[in-house]
C-alpha cells in the first residue's frame, strides 16, 4: 500500500549556510565567514548522506537542490562529490532535477561549465531588481549589468535557467514594475519566482521599520494591484503562476519545490536545513543545528539534528493544506481526509465558495484568483471548523 509522502515523491535539500555579505531583507540561515574549509565541509556533507541514506533505502530521488547561502561560493568539485555519492546511495529518476542556487556576483562562465560537468542541470539565480538603485538599497553586491551577464553565462550553460526578482519595493510604482517585468520576462527561459518584499523579524528591514526608517513601502491596495498585475502580465508572456509566487511554462516547474507543495518527503542536509521524512509509517519533522560550526563539529558524533517532531494526522493534514493551496492545482479532498481522519466541514466548504474564494471540482479544491489574496483566511477558515 502507498504511503502518503509518495503522492508528492521524494527530494533532497542541501544548505550551504555562506554568503559574501548578509542582505537586509533575508531571514534565512546564512553567514559572513572569511574562512572556509571547504574540505572539511565537503566530507562532512558526504558522511550525512551516508546517514540519511541508511534510513532510506530504495527511495527514487526526484530532485536535489543545493540552497542557502549562496551555494555557488561552493568549490565545484565538492558539488561533484556530493552528487556522485548521491547517485551512489539513491535510486535516481530517469529525470533528477539538480538546482543549484547562484548569486550573480559569484558567476564566472568557468565555475558554471564545472557546475554543469559535475551533474548540476538546473540553476536558480538571485537577481533581485534589474536597476541599481534598488540592488545596492536591498543590499546587494551586484550591479544590473553583472547580473544580465551572469544570466547570459547561465543560459549559455544549462538548458534550465530561473532567477528571483523582489517587488512591492520601496517607492515602486505599477508602472515602474510592469517596466521591469516586461524586461525580465523577455529574458526568461522556462521559470520566474516573483515575491514581494517582505519584512522580517530579526532583519536590518525589519529593524529600520520598527524604527520607523523604513519608507516608501507599498500600502495593501497597491500591494494586491502589483501582484493582480503580475499574475495577468506573466500568463499573457506564456509563465502562469503555478504558484503563488512562480511562474513556469508548461513542464518547467521546479520539480524540487513542488515536492515541498504536494507534501512529499524530503530530506533536509547542512545547517539549518528542514525536513519531512516518513519512517515506519510515521512522519517527522526533522531540523539540523543552525549555527555552521555547531552542525560541522556534530557530524562525527551524528548529533547534526535537532530531536525530531512526531507529526500528528492532524498536524500533516494542516501542512498538506498550507503547503498545497500555494498550487494552483490544489489539493486532493480524498487526500485530505485520509491524513484528517475526516473531512473538511462542509458548511466552511460552502461558505468559502459561495465568496468565490475557492473552488471544488470532483474531489479537487483550490483557491481563486480572488482567494489567492487572502490565502492565509481561506486557510484559517477551513481548519477552524
């Protein structure tokens, strides 16, 4: 009998946790560091594999993606080494989707081709905004320019090419993104993540704003024309949203985050790194030590993560709802029911319905255009009851 995470396969996340500088606006685990054994790291990402391997045994390996930080600050040679030892342990889809995570100031047409020969087919670049005001106000290190070439490089390289842009900015008008959506759109190969800015707890934004320093933000009425306007610019440019912020032409969505959104099982390796991995019939939440020095001095103990967290039915019922409703697609109610225990309430089902905020068909339901704007109410209403 399939077990639940089979629905949405099974991926690998590798965290590199180092960057050249800290962006203001980025809550993710990553670090300023001068130096870096990069031997030491790579051996220790080879004995993790090892690990993780041992407790899943015969899984097919949908995807791997290689995030942070900035994993092309990586030697690539490390990169070959963990994907040759991945190879080793899992069996592979006939189509592993490798994603590797690019900076555009740490992009050089050398250091791409040897991604590529070490088995990367796949890359992710962070762009952020096309002009260079905005970039050097988000904190990055890059210039318009550097990155136009580092996507050329790319796109020279690999036949799968995305790159981030962060909108809803500081003082942007519609008309100043419908600009720089125009000019990205008709760079883009196959795949767009398009997120507004948001602001963080624990951020330098997230600080100024508190301090009332942070100006020229966008109010929610011109926050939900932005991005009404992006979903409508994307489709008519042949990138619909998939989800609720990436835009792919058909058969070009990332294989690895949809198994995040179909609720698969996916292994989380390197600092900080999240899991989901179901044992025995029961599924965990894994989480590994944030702080790099910490995870890298715990691999030889095999102490690398966190106590893991036994998932409830209700609580993986919950996650399949939050992660799934992103999709346009959405969920499957059967699904749904079978993690539940029971089925949504249907008076919470026709409520949200008769607002056009969802829709059901057959044994599918999924969020409106509409719902997407109030995404976390629609959640809320439907778990409530």
């Amino acid at each position: 009998m399939a077990e639940d995470w089979q629905a949405g396969g099974f991926g690998l996340y590798l965290h590199w946790p180092f960057c050249e500088a800290k962006c203001p606006y980025c809550d993710f685990n990553s670090h300023v560091s001068r130096q870096i054994d990069q031997a030491a790291w790579c051996e220790a990402y080879l004995s993790e594999l090892d690990r993780a391997a041992a407790e899943t045994p015969g899984r097919v390996l949908h995807a791997v993606f290689f995030g942070g930080g900035t994993p092309s600050l990586m030697v690539p040679a490390t990169v070959a080494r963990i994907i040759e030892k991945i190879r080793a342990l899992w069996p592979c889809a006939n189509d592993l989707e490798i994603t590797l995570e690019a900076n555009p100031g740490s992009v050089e047409a050398g250091r791409f081709r040897a991604f590529r020969a070490a088995g990367v087919n796949r890359i992710s670049m962070g762009v952020q905004a096309l002009n260079d005001a905005d970039l050097k106000r988000l904190g990055r290190l890059h210039t318009a320019k550097e990155a136009m070439a580092a996507f050329d490089i790319a796109r020279a390289c690999f036949d799968r090419v995305s790159f981030d842009l962060i909108y809803a900015r500081q003082g942007q008008s519609i008309a100043d993104w419908r600009t720089e959506l125009e000019r990205a759109l008709a760079m883009a190969v196959d795949h767009l993540s398009l997120y507004q800015l948001t602001i963080e707890e624990g951020t330098a934004f997230g600080d100024r704003y508190k301090a009332g320093k942070l100006r020229g933000l966008p109010n929610e009425d011109l926050s939900a024309d932005l991005f009404t306007m992006t979903q409508e610019l994307c489709g008519a440019h042949g990138l619909p949203a998939y989800e609720v912020s990436n835009h792919a032409r058909d058969g070009a969505q990332s294989r690895h985050n949809l198994i995040y959104w179909r609720y698969g099982d996916y292994l989380g390796i390197g600092p900080g790194a999240h899991g989901r991995l179901t044992l025995a019939g029961q599924r965990w939440a894994t989480e590994c030590h944030a702080n790099p020095a910490r995870w890298l001095s715990s691999i030889a103990e095999t102490d690398s993560e966190k106590p893991r967290v036994l998932l409830s039915p209700q609580d993986q019922a919950s996650e399949f709802l939050l992660m799934g409703l992103r999709l346009k697609e959405g969920v499957d109610l059967h699904r749904f029911e079978a993690l539940n225990g029971a089925p949504l309430a249907p008076q919470a089902v026709d409520h949200l319905s008769e607002l056009g905020l969802i829709t059901v068909l057959e044994s599918r339901l999924s969020v409106s255009d509409q719902g997407i704007m109030v995404l976390n109410a629609v959640i809320e209403e439907l778990l409530r009851h």
